[in-house]
C-alpha cells in the first residue's frame, strides 16, 4: 500500500483478520484503515481518489482480491 500510495500515506493500521465461512481455504479477509495527509493543503475529492485507485490497483497488482465497498 506505501509503496502505491507514497509519501500520502501516512498510517495504515490492521481492524480484522476472518478466515471461515465465506472465505476460501487458504484465504482470509483483511479489513484495513488507511490515512492519508497532505503535505501542503487540505485535499479535495479527485486527489484523493486517485491516491486510493493507485493503492487498489497495487493490491489487485500482488494478487489480492479487493471487494468493492
């Protein structure tokens, strides 16, 4: 996630880790909270989004099924 969504990121934390019923074997589903701060100014919607469609396609770039929200 850091290395798709740089220095804007500035913390990610881990909320839940479930393996069972509804997730493969072998699989698990991976809640996570990103940060994300502006160095200069307040952001607005388009910077933002772009930040979190670069952090997505890095997750789905290592092989990670990402769930739309």
């Amino acid at each position: 996630m850091r290395s798709a969504g740089g220095d804007d990121i500035a913390r990610v934390s881990v909320f839940d880790v479930y393996q069972g019923k509804g997730i493969e074997d072998g699989y698990k589903s991976i809640a996570m909270a990103m940060y994300l701060q502006g160095k200069d100014q307040t952001w607005v919607d388009e910077e933002i989004h772009a930040v979190m469609d670069k952090v997505m396609q890095g997750l789905k770039d290592i092989g990670a099924q990402v769930r739309d929200s």
